[in-house]
C-alpha cells in the first residue's frame, strides 16, 4: 500500500539512498567529461565540414570536362542542374544515413561511405 510522504521525508529519503549507494561504492558521474575525450569528436566535426566544402569545389573542376563530353559547355542551366543533381544526391544520402549506420553499425557504414571514393579515386 502507497503511503504519501510529506516533500521534506522524501527529501531525506533520497539522501540516505545516496548515501547507501556511496557507501556500496557506487557513485553517480556528475561533473563534464574531460576535453581529451571531447576533442577528438570536435576534431571529426570540423574536418567534415571542411570536407564538404572542399568537395563543393572540387565539383567545379569535373564540371568543365563534363559539359564538354555532354555537349552543353557554356549553358549555365545544365552545368547548375550537374551541380544541384550532385547536391541533391549529397543530401538524399544524408537522410537515409542514420537508417544505415543503424542497420550495420556507425563504422561500417562510415566505411561503406569511402568506398565510392575509392572506387573513383582508381579509376583516375
């Protein structure tokens, strides 16, 4: 049977639970990771945002040869419909990501990822 306490006897309650558990040897984790451990995730962070705008640019390279092998060169239209296709793509990928990396776990399928660039990288 559920007995109501007043707010102050469960006050006390709570401490004397915590106490127990600090007395077991259990303790509760309350201050912030340290930054060694922060820093290698913020490092990752940053490079991938550089990535991304470093493969933006990179876009612009191919973009000349492809208008040419085409036939479009020199309409602006089509080469921003390449580009927007290749953002399109980027951000189609983005979205089913989080799917993936739950289905094979997040380094599978960061490994997954390069495999396209790999793949390009050996054919040039």
């Amino acid at each position: 049977m559920y007995k109501r306490m007043t707010s102050r006897d469960s006050m006390n309650a709570d401490v004397e639970a915590d106490s127990d558990a600090l007395q077991n040897g259990v303790e509760k984790e309350m201050t912030n990771p340290s930054w060694k451990y922060s820093c290698p995730h913020v490092l990752v962070a940053t490079i991938v945002a550089f990535l991304f705008g470093y493969h933006l640019g990179v876009v612009n390279e191919p973009l000349e040869s492809i208008s040419v092998d085409l036939g479009f060169s020199g309409d602006t239209l089509a080469e921003g419909l390449v580009v927007s296709t290749c953002l399109a793509a980027a951000f189609a990928g983005s979205l089913i990501s989080g799917w993936i990396a739950d289905g094979v776990g997040r380094r599978r399928a960061f490994q997954l990822c390069s495999l396209p660039m790999l793949m390009g990288a050996s054919l040039w």
